[in-house]
C-alpha cells in the first residue's frame, strides 16, 4: 500500500508546479514601487489618518527665503513640550484711563474736564481699578500656569523691565540693549499682577508721571517690539511670548495735530516691523470695547510669538494657539475675551490672526473614501469624492478662492473588514498624478463648512505577483485603500470683513482696522491633508481563483492521506491468531482461515474496522462480536479484531492482558 501515497504526493507536487507556472498568465509586469525615491507613510500616520475627519499628515511648504533674509536660523523648537518665556507689556502712558476721549463739564466718573484750560481726569488710571486686574488675570494672563518664566514691562516713551522687588531695567534704543542685568523673571499671575498694578509689592507708581523711568506723553509701541526682541535674544531659546496692553491703535492722522501725527509715526513702524520682521512669526489681537470700565474706550490686546529660528510650521502653530494645552489663545482666554465682546461679532473671544497668512486659513478634509471606478490593468479610472472646506478665519468671509489639489506620494494598504494591512504587490500614486482644481461656488462664513463634490482621474493600478505569497494577498484585498498625502493650496483669495465698515465703531470699538488686518497673502498658502483613495484590485479574482484552486488541490490531497491512512489489525478465530492486517478507509484487505479466503476487512469513516463474507461464508456482527459461518461445514466461530502493542492486546477497544 505504499505505491497509492507515493503516487498522489507525487500528483500533488506536480499540480502545485503546473498551477504556478500556470498562474503567470495573470501577472502584471511592471515593478510595484515606479515612483522616486519618497517617505513611506509610517503606521502612526496611518493610523491617525484612518477614521479621521481632517487630518494635518504635512507641514505646509515653507518660504522660498527660509532665513527670512538671514533673521531666521536654526531648527524650530517644539512648543508643546515646554513651557515659553513671556513678556507682558502694558502702556505705562498719561491716557490709560476710562473714557480718555469723553470731555465732560465737571466731575464725572469717566473722561477728563477742563479745569483752569487744564486736562483733568475724571477717574482712575486703569492699573489702579480692581476691574483692570480681573481683565489682565483672565484674558493676558490667562494661558500662564505658574511654570513660566514672566518679564512684566511697562512702556510710554521708553520700554522698562520691572522687577517683583520694585527694580527695573531700561531699554537703550541707541544701543538696542539692556544696560547691566536684567531683573529676575517672576511666575505666576499673581506676581505678574503685584508688578504691573500700583498697590501691588513692584510699587508701580499710580501716576506714570512720578515714576522714575519713561516719558508717559508718548507710546513707542515701535520700541517694544525692538526691546523684547533684545529681552528673548539674551536667552539660548531665542523666542518666547509678548502680551501688549494698549490704547494706542490709530493709524490715521487727522486735523492736523503734531502729537497725533508722531503717534501714527510710530504705530506705522509698529504695524511695519510686524508685517515685515520674520521673527514675529505669530501675531494675534483682540479688540477690548464691551465693559463699564472702559467708559466707551478701546483697550488693544497683542498676543505675539517671537523667535529666529526658522519658522514654525502648521503642526507646532496649531500646539501653540489651539486647544486646552495653549499658550497662545487659549480656551480659558478665548473665554474671557468673550466677555468684553460685542453681541454682533462673528466669533466673539476669539483674535483677529494678523500673522501667519498662510496658516489655519481655511481647513480642508475629504467626506469619507474618495470612491474609483472599477480600474482595469493598465487604464485609469474615475474617482468622486465630497470634501469640505472650512473658515478658519474668525472674524472675515471668504469670498471667493481658487483651491488647487495634487497628491503626494500614495502608498497601497489592504481594505478589508475596516483593518488595515501592508500590501506590497500594488504600485504606488506617484505624486502629481491626482490633481484637481475648483473654484468655491459661494462665500464662506467664519467657522462654516461647505461641501463640494469633486470628480477626478486615478491612475492606473498594477499588481505584480510572482509569488504563492503574492496571490494570497491579492486575493483577500478586494479594493486598495491608497493612503497618502494630499497637497491643498489657495490661490486668488477674496475676504472680507464680516461687520462692516460703518459698524466697527460699536462692534470692535475702531473706525477703521490698521492695514495689517487687510486681506491675506496667498503666495505660500499649503497645507496637506489625508488623501483616503479606495481603488479596485484588478487582480483580485484572478489571484482568488487561483489560490481557491490550490486550497481546493491542498484539501483534496488531505482528504485522500485521511482515507489512506493505516490501522493495523489482527484477526483472530476462536483464540487462534491469523496474523496481521493493514486496514484503510478505501481499498479492502482479504481475510483468511485455513488457508481459504473467506471475506474482506476495511475500516469506516470512524475508524472502527467492517467485516463481509464472500461467497459460501458469511460474516455477521452480533451483539458485540463479529460471527464468521462457514455454510459449507455448517459451522460458527468467533473472529475478535485486535490490536497489538508492546505486549498487550486491545479488543474492540478494551485493554486486556495478553
């Protein structure tokens, strides 16, 4: 019985080799990695792009001058890892008081008076007003832990440094630099507070005119800019946090007045140097209109990332001006901004982004998978797709704004039961070969989405499969789920302010917004999103049937081993051993008494052995034993099939001693 195994071991051998030679017929020539030389994405990045509404997998590209003309230099540190250094600035000036510009007759509560053809003041200073603090504690001071350290700055005339002992340090413009040794930072907002306020420990004079340090008939918001960048210099991080605190936001000169004049001289270089220095690389504002202790004024609030490193890209932007770990427009101040806010603002709390222009302007992500046509080897197919594009932009709507869309490099993972597996026999998307470009249809509001349905050319999919391997993966991947980078730019953008021009004065508290809050530039507006492409496995069938094939072969040959597997049996008559059988499922073995051949024996599909007769004998079961009668002698004997082993015997599957 060993030439049967041997026979279909061989068969088996035989039909594998013929199945894949056979099996070339449906490879696909082409090697599967045809693009240049690109970063795979890593499995975090699958992983965070899987399931994800919108998500950030690049940073958008930067300027075509990384040095910012040789200001910029050094790798970007990260932000959420480490707490910043902060400096807060607070216009230490003669008309930091409620209601500067209200002239009233007598003692008011708010403005000044005439008194002798002199200006009077009517109320206090806003850093003697508990409501000053609370506003300073809440919104500046809001995102500060304890763990920073904190330079507290008063500024008129000249910028100074205060120190929690009452020391200070003056800025020297000449020089731009800090004569002698800076005051020790302190931590915390309450030290902040006792610095900047005039009953606190720093013993901040009430009145900017006794105080020894400044000239407080001038504000040099040009000057704080110059000071601060010599305060974070001086440090090996090079960047940190300025908070300014001002009333001194105009920027036209009218009626002819010289002091007028000399302050929208210096606001302009402000407005300038922050357009132009690379270094303030991030620039929030917040108008401060709504409370009645501004009496009808206007308090601006900046909010700025200094740093000469290079510049920081999308991923460290979004750590550091979004969400509960913020530094910079955080939710705590976002929320009390909100309460200085006008009623009719479209985001209320949240800050005017003057810089970057290029950064959280719009947010793009696509609806679902971006669904392809069945593709067939070698040919492209039709991809539709739905993808929203949201304002970020708080307080402006978007007009109108050409979006332009071009993959990166996508790479193949398998698409099965929503898991995700390496496929390494489809070819990747070479980068460029997804491209769309749409128009927006209608305007965007702040914060609102809008939907659009896009239709574009995928590429055609190879598969190479030399391999058994090969095929398996083929076969249980029905489409591939095509992951990559999808490159997003805005090109000709039209904003414009959501409250119009004529409704600044209530709203924001402001005629007329500096020039720095106009339009967007869009010559480096980049950003990448996932790009979650589902495209059919052209070869999914064929390397189905063939691994079904040889599943089928593979258990076809088991089931014939299973058949010819060996038992092997003695037979015995009346006690008497007639020597050893080899049984199987198929095929019968003869059984013999007395040198005559008197029946055949094979096991069942349980494997418990079957006994018949041949002509002129008969072979019964009774009971529990098998009867052989041989019906020429007219006689019946006993036949107990028996296995032996080391000695003993087993009858019917019960052990006896031998």
């Amino acid at each position: 019985m060993r030439r049967p195994l041997r026979f279909f071991a061989v068969c088996a051998v035989l039909a594998l080799a013929a199945l894949a030679a056979g099996c070339r017929q449906f490879e696909v020539t082409g090697a599967p990695d045809l693009c240049p030389a690109e970063k795979r994405l890593a499995s975090d990045e699958v992983r965070t792009c899987w399931g994800k509404r919108s998500t950030t997998l690049n940073t958008q590209r930067p300027p075509a001058d990384a040095t910012g003309g040789g200001r910029l230099h050094g790798t970007a540190l990260p932000i959420a890892s480490r707490r910043l250094r902060h400096a807060v600035a607070l216009d230490y000036s003669g008309s930091m008081y409620g209601g500067y510009d209200d002239e009233t007759s007598g003692v008011a509560p708010c403005g000044w008076h005439l008194e002798g053809g002199r200006h009077v003041r009517n109320g206090p200073y806003y850093w003697e007003t508990a409501e000053f603090a609370q506003f300073l504690d809440e919104g500046p001071l809001g995102a500060l832990t304890g763990a920073e350290p904190v330079h507290p700055v008063a500024f008129n005339r000249l910028v100074t440094v205060l120190g929690a002992d009452g020391s200070f340090n003056t800025f020297d413009e000449e020089s731009g630099r800090f004569p002698g040794a800076l005051p020790p930072p302190v931590q915390g907002r309450d030290a902040v507070l006792a610095a900047l306020t005039a009953t606190g420990s720093g013993r901040l004079p009430a009145n900017p005119a006794e105080a020894e340090f400044g000239d407080p008939r001038e504000t040099r918001l040009d000057a704080v800019l110059d000071a601060a960048s010599a305060l974070f210099e001086s440090f090996d991080e090079r960047d940190g946090i300025l908070w300014i605190v001002t009333d001194n936001i105009i920027e036209k000169a009218t009626g002819g007045d010289a002091e007028v004049a000399r302050d929208v001289r210096y606001n302009q270089e402000f407005y300038e140097t922050l357009r132009d220095d690379p270094r303030w690389q991030v620039i929030h504002a917040w108008p401060v209109h709504r409370a009645p202790w501004l009496c009808g004024s206007t308090l601006m609030v900046y909010g700025l990332y200094y740093s000469s490193r290079l510049r920081i890209d999308e991923p460290k932007y979004r750590e550091l001006c979004r969400g509960t770990e913020a530094q910079l427009a955080h939710e705590r101040q976002v929320a009390a901004f909100q309460r200085y806010a006008h009623t009719a603002s479209p985001s209320p709390g949240h800050p005017f982004k003057l810089k970057p222009h290029d950064i959280d302007v719009v947010e793009i992500s696509f609806v679902g998978q971006v669904r392809c046509n069945p593709v067939k080897v070698g040919m492209a197919g039709e991809c539709k797709a739905q993808i929203t594009v949201e304002n970020l932009l708080h307080h402006r709507r978007i007009e109108a704004a050409d979006i332009i869309l071009v993959n990166g490099r996508c790479d193949p993972w398998g698409l099965r039961l929503q898991r995700l597996w390496p496929v390494r026999i489809a070819s990747p998307f070479c980068p460029g070969s997804v491209t769309k470009t749409l128009a927006l249809p209608q305007p965007i509001l702040p914060g609102d989405p809008v939907k659009l349905a896009i239709s574009f050319a995928s590429p055609p999919v190879e598969t190479v499969r030399t391999t058994f391997a090969d095929h398996w993966e083929s076969a249980n991947f029905d489409r591939f789920l095509m992951l990559g980078r999808m490159d997003v730019g805005i090109r000709n953008l039209v904003t414009s302010m959501v409250i119009g021009e004529e409704a600044l004065q209530d709203v924001y508290g402001v005629q007329s917004l500096p020039s720095l809050f106009r339009n967007p530039s869009t010559d480096n507006l980049q950003t990448s999103i996932c790009l979650p492409l589902s495209v059919q496995n052209p070869s999914f069938f064929a390397s189905f049937l063939l691994v079904a094939a040889i599943a089928a072969l593979l258990l076809t040959t088991l089931l014939f081993l299973w058949l010819l597997k060996p038992s092997f049996r003695n037979i015995v008559i009346d006690g008497v051993d007639q020597g050893r059988l080899r049984l199987t499922r198929i095929g019968n073995r003869p059984l013999e008494y007395r040198k005559q051949h008197i029946g055949r024996a094979k096991l069942d599909l349980n494997g418990e052995p079957r006994l018949r007769g041949v002509a002129g004998h008969k072979i019964r079961k009774r009971g529990g034993q098998w009867i052989y009668e041989d019906q020429m002698e007219g006689s019946e004997r006993i036949i107990e099939v028996v296995r032996k082993n080391k000695g003993k015997v087993f009858r019917l599957g019960k052990e006896d001693a031998f």
